[in-house]
C-alpha cells in the first residue's frame, strides 16, 4: 500500500505535463479576384482625357504624378480609377480598375457601362 501511495505521489507532478488538445483554425474560403481582361473596355482604353469627359461626365478626382495622369469616375455602383500615360504624342488610357464604393472587387466592364448610364456625370 506505501509502494502505491509513493508511485502515486512521484506521478502526480507529471500529470500536469499532458497537454491539451490543439484547436484547429477553421479554413476561411480564400476569395481570388477576377481576371483581368480588356473585354467591354474598348469604349475606354486608348481614350484621351478629353473623351473620358465626354463618355463619363466630369471627374470626381483628377490626379497628375509626372507624366502620368489618373481621372476617376465614381457612381453609386461603382469607382473607375483611369490611367493615362504619353503615348504616340497625347496622354491616352493604358490601365483601368474599378471596385464598389465600399472596396470590393467588381468587374470594370460592368462599371465602365454602369458609369455611362449615369447620365454624363454628377
């Protein structure tokens, strides 16, 4: 009975050694972003500054880096951030990209068309 009572006294500092089980993170469903294509963009990319006016209306930003220009055109369904860069003598649109007033990803295509709905801006 000592014998017992010993073991069971010298086991009972390991007992606090066994961990715990390890939860596992739950998987989040990782969202990727669209592919980037130039389809429902022709009425946009090559245009001047002056012809984004005249399809969109007055731009809500109008941001002049260097050479670089960005006019962006916003809408209650959606933001188009413009590009234009010097190309052949005259600034034209060489990049656009678009998103939903609250941030996330929606397709330029549908936002260049939803921009020309707008009745020629604000």
């Amino acid at each position: 009975m000592k014998r017992i009572l010993i073991v069971a006294v010298a086991a009972l500092p390991l007992a606090g050694c066994v961990s715990a089980p390890v939860a596992r993170p739950t998987r989040v469903p990782v969202r990727t972003p669209p592919p980037f294509t130039s389809a429902g963009l022709e009425r946009v990319m090559g245009q001047t500054a002056p012809a984004l006016i005249s399809l969109f209306g007055q731009p809500d930003a109008d941001v002049r880096e260097g050479d670089a220009r960005k006019l962006q055109f916003a809408g209650p369904i959606c933001v188009l951030d413009t590009y234009l860069y010097p190309k052949g003598g005259k600034s034209v649109v060489t990049y656009v990209d678009a998103r939903q007033p609250d941030g996330a990803t929606i397709d330029r295509a549908s936002c260049v068309a939803a921009l020309t709905r707008r009745g020629g801006g604000k």
